[in-house]
C-alpha cells in the first residue's frame, strides 16, 4: 500500500496578512513542508537556537524555513538562509525527511545538504549558533521534527 500525496495549498491568516503555503495530504493529513540546511563545517553540523518571542524559543534546530507557494525547498533554503542568516548559500544532495505533528498543524521537513558560499552568519530570529560533532546532535533540546534528521546524519557520521 503507497502513501498517497495530493499537493495543494494552505492557506493562513486573513486580509493583508492572508499568506499561501504549499501543503501537501498524506493519508488524508495536511502537511506544511519545512527546510532544514544541514551544513558542515570540519566536521562539525550547524544547530541555531530560536530566540526569545519566536515560535518554538529555546529549542534547537537545523536552519530552513516555510517553503512558499510556488517555489521548490531548494529556493526556499536559498531564500531563507540569505533572510535569516545573511549568507548566500548552494543546495546539494536531499539527506531525508521527518514529518511531526506540532499538535497545531504536521510539518514535514525536508533536509539537505548545504555549502555556505558567501557571507558572515548574523542573527535574526536565532540568538546561538553552535558547531556540533555528529555524535554530540542529540545532546541538544532539538526541536522534534530535527531529532528524526540528528539520528539519521548520527548514522552517517558514525
């Protein structure tokens, strides 16, 4: 028995503020699908902490975002590290995916791998990066959707 995917569109919010997100059913759940940049740097993996006032404060996570309507998760990386982290970066290989359910909508997230290209790392709505060796990922209070992602590049890395 297949899973059985039917692409659609989401939307949120009202008026001005009404914004449109790609989602996706998968038996008969709408999903949000969510990037995550796994970014290497001497060995050691990218986490940014969410600051104070965001959603999700205090945990961590790999960097991404909302992928958008209208654009691929490998755009929507492009867009959001330039965003969120000033940098410029180039999309690589898919690594895997986790999908989680925040109990106020399922996000699916869709990782890979990432290669910083220009620019210096500034801060928006994280307030900590750390540069973490594989096998060091699943000490941090990781968000839950980036705990599926840590084990999976734990194996890799192992």
């Amino acid at each position: 028995m297949g899973d059985k995917h039917e692409k659609g569109v989401l939307f949120a919010g009202t008026g001005e503020h009404r914004i449109t997100m790609p989602a996706v059913k998968v038996w008969g759940f709408l999903m949000i699908d969510v990037t995550a940049a796994i970014i290497v740097k001497k060995g050691h993996i990218l986490l940014t902490r969410r600051a104070l006032g965001q959603k999700h404060a205090g945990g961590w996570e790999f960097p991404g975002g909302k992928v958008e309507s209208g654009e691929t998760p490998e755009q929507c990386l492009k867009r959001e590290l330039l965003e969120e982290f000033g940098v410029e970066v180039q999309v690589k290989e898919f690594v895997g995916e986790s999908i989680y359910d925040y109990g106020s909508g399922t996000i699916r997230l869709l990782a890979y791998w990432v290669d910083i290209i220009s620019g210096d790392i500034y801060l928006t709505v994280h307030d900590e990066i750390k540069w973490v060796q594989p096998r060091e990922l699943l000490d941090y209070d990781l968000l839950p959707a980036d705990i599926t992602i840590a084990v999976k590049l734990k194996e890799v890395y192992a």
